[in-house]
C-alpha cells in the first residue's frame, strides 16, 4: 500500500494547472480572421540552465526555481512552444502578399505512475491547446494547395488532442481512446519534419480528398491501438469520427465540439512499420520504412457525375467509401562525427475517379552539423509533386474551366540551432503551377521562422 496522502498532494497540483489553462483558453477572443510538425527546439539532453542563465537550458524559462523537475517527478509536464514566422512572394501567384503568422502551443503530459506512487502503472493523458493567428499566402496571394506554411489555420484559440493512453503486455500493446489527430503519429518522416511546407507532413492526397481530416489543427473522437509484435516492427490503426458540417473555422471554432455523428462516416487509417537499427545497442545507421492505407467510409460521388449534374445533364452518382494507400522511407545514409545525411520518400495513391489529387510523391535530404561550428544545425531541400487527377480535370473542362495538370513544391531551409531552447529557420519555397490549373504563375516564396520552447 502506498500512502494515500502524497498522491493526493501531486494530483490536486496537475489538476490546479489543468484549471489554469482552462481558465487561459476560456478566457481568450478568437480572432474573427479566417500544419506544428516542427517539434520544439528544446534538446532533452542538454543540462538544466545555471541560476541567472537562460541560453544553457532546455527551455527559456528554465528550471523555475525548481518546480519544473519537481512536477516532472510528480508525473506532471507543461512544455509550451511558439513559432512566429514572415512568408512573402515577391513573385508569382495571383499578388504579391507578406503574411506574419504564428501559433502558441500549450501541451500538457500526466503519468499516473509517478502520481500514484506505482499504483496505477503505464496510464498517461495528453492535452493541447493552441492559440493560432495570422493569415495565409495560400488562397489569396499564391493559390496553391500544398500550404506553404504548416503552422498557418484560422485564427482560434482552440483544442485539439484530448487522449488517455494505456500500455498493456510488457508495453508491448498501446491503446490511446479520445479526441486524437492522425498526423502525429501515421505517414511520419523525421526527415520531412524539417520542411515548412505542410505537405512534408500531411501530404496533399490525404489533407485534400477527404473532408475537415484530423490533421493539424484538427482533431477527432476515436480509438488507435499499436502492436509491436518484435523491437523493429509494429503494426497499428485507428477509427476516427468525421464532420462534415461544414467549415471547421466556424462550425467548431475552439475544437470543443466532438464529431459523433455517425451519418458522416468513419475515417479508418491502418499502418505497419520496419524500424532499422534504432535500438539502444544497434550500431548501423537508423532507418524506418512503413506502409499504411486510408478508408473514408463516407460516401463520395465521381467527378463526372459532378460535371453532369453541373450542366444539368444528368445526376449525382455516389460510389461509396473513398480509401488510398502512401510508403514512407526515412533513412540515414552517412554519418561521420557530428555530420550526418539522411534522406526521405514517400508516395501515395487513391481512385482517380472520387479524388482530387490521385498520386503524391515527395523526398528530400537533410544535412547535419556541416557548417563549421555549428554541429546541431540542418539544412534541407526537398520536391513534393501532386498529380491532379484526370477525372477532375475532365470535370472541369466539361464545365467551361481550363485543365489542371499538377503542382509542384520545391523547398530549400536551413535551420539554425541558436541555443538548445531557440531556433531560426529561413526558408525559400518555388511553387511550379499553384493550384495545378495550367496556365497558373509559378511564385517564388520566401520566409523566416523562429521557434521558442518555453
């Protein structure tokens, strides 16, 4: 038996800054103006800053006297991040346009082992909020759909994750239940993440062809289990609810309504995974290589129908649920002292019939620590390419538009580790047919964003 007393003590005090960030998000005015995949900045292995120095630590408020590592020990992290960022395109697009967008990120981890003295073992809770603000270059400026910035969304202060997780059969087993997203944890590159564009997170074949997806900053009610069968593979899917409701920016503005209806289908999203040399004794360099698949259970009706139904000559025809399939390759290829090179791929494909862009592939490279000195620092360049399907085009050409072919995103950025709780990041972006309408102007998009983890 455990005594009942401390527990008591280390619950009221999680529960205490739960209320304060509920008190903060209650008391906040969204913005009426209509991705992070970057983690943050901080390095968990760096020491814990010296009393009177805030550039040594993980975090720029540091240790707070103390109390940081005491609800650490508790079973209890806050970890608050921000990113601010500048993108213009000085060419290109529809206009020129300068946006200065950012997001704040609240994320808050319980262990109830730690809390509990061990008696409640391999349960834990997460919760995040954001608070989002600023425009975008996309729709007004540019015209793509790829989302030059993953943190850009309409302006809110909204949740997003709100889970409980618990791990069974020697940890083996992990089943999290609650208002989850699917992007923090399916088609992920630790490679990509580096990249601003959002489509090196959530690619454009999934974020485009299925309706309000739990991506960034979205989330939805459902289950995920994970299974790992061996140390190196895993398997794992989840069910997810949709809403279809209309617009998420006012329908659900602050994330607090949970899509339950069961009249807008399910998302089903499926994954297994090889991860090379990642454990603690393996020697060669690191790699991870999955395929997954995606089903949304709503129904969808073709383009043609659509384009028929448009001109008066003929009705909607609804081919039931829509679904895809997407690899993903992350490997290291060279390391050398504090100078490593890794590379990704990823490809995607769904029904051209049903969807808007029907083949995705993107890859790209980066470089570790090869600027003299400046051992954390990583430099990218990535191409994300996204087929807009023929059906689609057809569609539109049998309404009197111009064809659309595909757009293409090239993106070159260097991030710079300024301390282990700062970073900078400038960024050039060349969009190649925003939109993928032919005849659309190529823009040149260039940015400057920072990263702050509290």
């Amino acid at each position: 038996m455990y005594s009942s007393l401390p527990a008591m003590n280390r619950l009221l005090r999680a529960l205490a800054c739960l209320l304060f960030l509920g008190g903060f998000a209650q008391g906040q005015t969204a913005p009426t103006n209509p991705p992070p995949a970057d983690p943050p900045p901080g390095n968990p292995s760096a020491p814990d800053s010296k009393p009177g120095d805030i550039w040594s630590g993980n975090y720029m408020t540091g240790n707070w006297g103390g109390l940081r590592d005491e609800l650490k020990n508790d079973g209890f992290q806050i970890t608050p991040n921000f990113t601010a960022e500048v993108f213009g395109n000085p060419s290109g697009g529809f206009k020129q346009g300068v946006v200065v967008p950012g997001v704040l990120e609240i994320p808050v981890d319980l262990d109830f082992d730690p809390m509990t003295n061990g008696a409640v073992k391999d349960l834990t809770f997460h919760v995040n909020a954001f608070y989002i603000y600023g425009n975008s270059l996309d729709a007004q400026d540019v015209g793509d759909f790829s989302t030059i910035s993953n943190i850009t969304a309409y302006n809110t202060v909204r949740l997003q994750d709100l889970w409980m997780q618990k791990l069974l059969w020697d940890k083996k087993l992990s089943v999290r239940a609650g208002n989850l997203d699917i992007d923090t944890e399916f088609f992920q590159s630790t490679s990509s993440a580096l990249f601003a564009c959002s489509t090196f997170g959530a690619f454009s074949l999934l974020a485009n062809n299925i309706t309000n997806p739990p991506t960034y900053p979205l989330a939805a009610p459902g289950v995920r289990v994970q299974f790992l069968p061996t140390s190196q593979t895993y398997v794992m899917a989840g069910i997810y609810g949709r809403d279809d409701d209309g617009n998420p920016s006012t329908k659900n503005q602050n994330g607090i309504r949970f899509a339950l209806d069961s009249g807008d289908g399910e998302l089903i999203m499926s994954e297994a995974g090889y991860l090379l040399n990642q454990g603690p004794n393996d020697k060669g360099l690191p790699g991870a290589y999955r395929i997954g698949s995606f089903v949304d259970a709503d129904n969808h009706v073709t383009w043609a129908s659509r384009a028929q139904f448009a001109n008066g000559t003929g009705p909607l025809q609804k081919v039931g649920a829509n679904y895809g399939v997407y690899g993903v390759m992350d490997q290291q290829i060279y390391t050398q002292d504090k100078q490593a090179v890794s590379i990704f791929v990823r490809g995607a494909n769904a029904p051209s019939n049903t969807n808007f862009v029907d083949w995705y592939v993107d890859g790209g490279f980066n470089f570790t620590g090869f600027v003299p000195g400046r051992d954390s620092d990583v430099a990218g360049l990535a191409v994300a390419r996204s087929h807009i399907s023929s059906a689609y085009s057809d569609s539109q050409v049998a309404q009197g538009n111009p064809p659309s072919t595909a757009e293409t995103v090239i993106e070159a950025t260097y991030k710079v580790q300024l301390n282990p709780w700062w970073t900078l990041q400038p960024d050039f972006q060349y969009i190649v047919t925003p939109s993928g309408v032919e005849g659309s102007h190529n823009a040149t998009v260039l940015g400057l964003r920072t990263i702050v983890a509290f």
